[in-house]
C-alpha cells in the first residue's frame, strides 16, 4: 500500500513539474518567431515571452506582442508545442480559455 501511495505521489508531483528547461529553450526560441510570422501584416512588432507552463502534456508560452514603436502595453497571444508531434500552434481567441493558465 505505501509502495502505491508512493507511485501516485511521485506521478502527481511529475505532472506538474512543468516543462523541462529543454522545452523551455525551444519555446523560447520558436514561440516569438512564430507569432511574429503569423502576425505578417503587422511590419514593426515586438514579442516577449510573459509565462511558460505546461497544460494537456503540451508547452504553453504566452507571448506578449506590440508595436516597436508605441508605447502601448502588450497584447497577448498563446503559443503551444506538441514535443510528441513535433508541431507549434496559436490557438484562435476563440479556443484562448482551453489553453490559458
């Protein structure tokens, strides 16, 4: 029975750990380029990476996005990696709730 509690704890505490430094690094690096690639109209933008978790087995990066130059606040838009597909998405504001924190 210990032995069972032990597994639950240890599985529980791993998935929500978040994501591994690795994973981090890549959305780092991906996210902000591919909201910026998606966002093409816009010619002079901005990003900041403002959180990284984990949410479904999956890396969520919400990226803050503005123009260089305004002094505006940032705008949000999310980022998810699949590691297991090897895919990176933005879901639409529509589906924004299914991601968010």
């Amino acid at each position: 029975m210990k032995h069972l509690i032990s597994a639950l704890l240890i599985m529980s505490l791993a998935a929500c750990s978040g994501p591994s430094s690795e994973e981090k690094e890549i959305a780092t690096k991906e996210c902000p380029e591919f909201i910026e690639k998606n966002m093409s109209d816009r010619k002079s933008i901005e990003t900041k990476i403002l959180d990284i978790y984990a949410k479904k087995g999956k890396v969520v990066v919400e990226v803050g996005y503005r123009d260089k130059y305004s002094d505006d606040s940032y705008s949000v838009r999310l980022c998810v990696l699949d590691s297991e597909k090897g895919t990176i998405s933005s879901p639409s504001p529509m589906n924004d709730s299914e991601w968010s924190k």
